[in-house]
C-alpha cells in the first residue's frame, strides 16, 4: 500500500513511471471555464499590482541569478557539456524528492566505474608527461651551441607550459576521483540516499553544483588530453625537419577534422519533421545544447 500513496494510485495525476513527475501534471477537473475565468480587468489590475510590487531588492536578487545562472553556463562549457549528463541522471533518480534504491545504486555503481576508468587513464597520461618533459630537447638548455632565435625560444616555453598543465590536470582528475570513488562506494539505504540528494539539492539550482563537481575528473583528463596534444604538437614543429614537417601537421590537422567530426556526430539531437514543397514530410536534425541559463531565469521569473 506504501507504493500505491507514493505514487498516487487511482489519482488522475498518478505517476505512470518512474521519471513522471505527478507535480506537472494538472487535474482535468481544476481547467477554469469560461464563466469562472478573470476578465482582462481584472487581469490587468493583477499584473499592475504585480510590478509595483517588485523592489529594488527583488530586481538586485534577478540579476544575482542571471549572473551566477551565466557562469554555470560558461562552467558548462569549459566542462565539455559533462555537467549536463550527471544533472539530468541526478534528476531522473530524484523524481519528487523519492528515490529508488535499485536505480540510484545502478547510477552510484556506473559513476564509480567511470572515475576509476578516468584516473587510471589520468595516471598513464601523466607517466607520459615525466617521460615527455625527460626528453632532453625540449628542456631550455643553456649550453646549446647555436642560439634560439625569438620564435623558438617562444614556441619551447609554450611546449613545457604545456606539458606541465597537462600533468597538473592530470593530478587534479586523480584526486577528485579518488576522493568521490571513497565517498560513494559504499552501498547504502534509500532514506540514507535521499538525505545525500536533500543536502546537496539547491534551492535555486537544484543539483547542478554537484553535478559539476562529478564531472571535475573527466573534465580535467580531457583538459590533460588536450594540452598534452598541443605540446606534442609545438615539439613536432620544432623538431622536425621541413620535410618532415608538412606531413605531420596535415597528419595532425587529419586527426583534429576527424576528432571535431566524431563529437558532431555523436551530438544530441532533437528531430523535427517538416514538410518539404512535393508534400511529403521528412525529419530534420537539430542540435542541442543544455538549456540551464534559460531554465534558471524562467524559475525565477515564474
């Protein structure tokens, strides 16, 4: 009988599944009819009363969350969209402040595995730094016999820079997920479960700080990845000849289309059918992005 109050048995907002929401839902009983809807005076007295009510405060506490509603966006970005994934998982298991034990624990016992993936191939890539940065030409040597020109010299700084954030990057993957695999890999009950998602629940951003700070690992290795390519890179151009050189920089631009093809491809879409002038109805594809700038700011004006 517990589950049959949880989700509302014989209600006509019942939850169908377990991602539906019954708050969304509107009775077919509660729809106004035309005799019991305001008049546009009425309508327009309210929302007259509605402006003159908004302060100076209440206008300061918008743009705060416009601001802090942007950086999560600009946070998103420089994440690679990963907070997007671990928010909308964090909300499918948190469907009306319930959580399902089975499920939750799937999503835990999936995230873990993701983190130990991400710092053992954060380990390998940060071997590969101290073996890259022991190479003796890259290092500034002072007792060259030819002196480096401005360019060189400019090119060699960016290419240690390089490999050392990439090994600083790689570090930080490997301690966040150190610490997150020692925080959730121990099974626990759902009340214990959904007193963590309670804790970490904002009430303006809902779980997208934690989602953030889930997607800190894998967002760091690919920061690792990329710098530490770009330092292979700058050591290609200058070590090599210029025979050499032209094949490997058409090698590498090969490589980054293929790279930047592969992410379009693999991009979440939302199809839309439309109608084409011979009257038939073909699917077209759109990319999406996260929406969560838009979402926070429709929240607070609501």
């Amino acid at each position: 009988m517990n589950w049959q109050f949880i989700n509302l048995y014989g209600h006509p907002s019942a939850r169908l599944d377990r991602t539906h929401s019954y708050e969304v839902e509107v009775a077919p009983g509660l729809c106004l009819t035309k005799e019991q809807s305001i008049s546009e005076a009425e309508a327009q007295s309210i929302k007259s009363a509605a402006d003159s009510a908004k302060t100076l405060r209440h206008r300061l506490a918008t743009y705060y969350q416009a601001a802090v509603a942007i950086l999560l966006r600009i946070t998103c970005i420089f994440l690679f969209d990963a907070p997007a994934a671990h928010n909308e998982a964090l909300e499918k298991v948190w469907v009306d402040k319930i959580v399902n034990k089975v499920r939750f624990q799937y999503l835990i016992d999936r995230t873990v595995k993701d983190w130990g993936d991400v710092s053992l191939l954060s380990t390998v890539l940060w071997t590969a730094n101290m073996v890259f940065l022991a190479i003796p030409y890259p290092i500034l040597d002072p007792q060259l016999t030819t002196p480096l020109t401005r360019p060189e010299y400019i090119i060699r700084v960016a290419m240690i820079t390089a490999s050392l954030a990439s090994t600083v990057f790689s570090v930080g993957s490997i301690a966040i997920g150190l610490l997150h695999i020692r925080k959730h890999r121990t099974e626990q009950t759902a009340e214990e479960y959904c007193d963590f998602l309670e804790t970490e629940h904002h009430h303006l951003y809902g779980h997208r700080p934690l989602a953030i700070l889930w997607s800190l690992p894998f967002a760091f290795l690919m920061w690792s990845v990329l710098t530490f390519s770009a330092a292979v890179l700058l050591f290609c151009v200058t070590a090599a000849g210029i025979v050499p050189k032209i094949p490997l920089l058409t090698l590498s631009a090969f490589i980054i289309g293929w790279v930047v093809l592969t992410v379009w491809y693999f991009w979440k879409r939302e199809i839309r059918w439309t109608m084409t002038v011979d009257g038939v109805e073909r699917p077209s594809f759109r990319m999406q992005f996260t929406n969560w700038f838009w979402d926070l700011l429709k929240h607070r004006s609501a």
